[in-house]
C-alpha cells in the first residue's frame, strides 16, 4: 500500500519539484502559457523564459565540464531563435575534445515551443522532453536539477553511444 498524501505537506506546502508540474497541468487545464492564451502572447513568456534559465543550464554543464571532462569541455547557446518548424528553440551545448573526435552529439539542454505545441518543453539531445513553465528568476532556479539531470543523463546515453573513454576524468582516474 502506498504513503502517497501522508508526507504531512498540505497542499499550499508542495515540494518545489512539483511546482512546476502544477503550472504546467494548469496550462493544459486553462488554455494558456504565462498569463497568455494566443501564440504570440506565449512566444514572448517564451523569449523572457530563456535568459532566465540560461545561468543555470550553464550551471548544470559546467558541473559535468569541470568534474568530468576536466575542464577540456566548451559551452556554447544560441539563445532564442527560430525553428525549423516555425516555433522557437534555444540550445545550450556542452563540446570537448573527445566527443568531437568520435563524432556523437555533444551534451545538450534544449528549450522549445514547437510550433504545434501548446507551450515550451526541455529535452536532451538524447533524452525525453520535460515541461518549461518559467517566468521568474525563482522559478527558473528550481529547475537547476531538472537541467543537471538531462545533462547528466545525455552524458550517459553518449558514453553508451561510443564508450567510456569520452569521459577524461574517467579515462585519467579522477573517479578513484
């Protein structure tokens, strides 16, 4: 049988992990993304979400670039751009010299409203896609552990993409 509802948190005290999810759920619920219901109101949420988030999806890269690739890695962002299928995207993307001589993707963090979607997701370059719901700096310093796990989890789908040796602090002994 499970706990769920008996963690003694009411309601008003969610844990901050679902916060997110609530805004999200209440979009789908409501028709809109940050305050707006028409798709041009939510490009623009769009475009003021993606300078917030981007001191932490820089986090969250320089986390695996500093520990991992010993501080071999570059990171590079577009900032908010056009899409090919006519919505908005903005990447962050983590290189290093490994993974450029192998040639696999580097490590990404990918904003996005599709130009079919009814709000803005996050994704990997080799994992699913999780809800973008930000409009305050606040907001987007909660998703400082949702940016470090779909580094993170890009980081070992591409090691299972080559192997190992990808890794330089790995590959040096730095996990001994």
């Amino acid at each position: 049988m499970s706990n769920y509802g008996h963690t003694g948190l009411s309601a008003s005290t969610a844990p901050t992990s679902t916060e997110a999810l609530l805004r999200h759920f209440a979009d789908l619920r409501d028709g809109t993304h940050g305050g707006s219901a028409s798709r041009q109101g939510k490009e623009r949420a769009f475009r003021d979400t993606v300078p917030l988030l981007d001191p932490y999806a820089r986090e969250a890269l320089e986390d695996i670039g500093s520990h991992l690739l010993l501080g071999s890695g570059e990171i590079t962002a577009t900032g908010v751009r056009r899409s090919r299928d006519g919505g908005l995207d903005a990447i962050w993307a983590l290189t290093w010299p490994e993974q450029r001589n192998t040639g696999i993707a580097p490590i990404t963090i990918h904003a996005f409203y599709g130009a079919g979607f009814h709000h803005p997701h996050l994704q990997g370059a080799t994992v699913g896609q999780w809800p973008l719901n930000v409009s305050t700096p606040e907001q987007a310093a909660a998703e400082l552990p949702t940016l470090r796990a779909i580094a993170a989890a890009d980081l070992h789908n591409l090691v299972f993409q080559r192997d190992y040796r990808i890794i330089p602090a790995t590959v040096r002994g730095a996990d001994r």
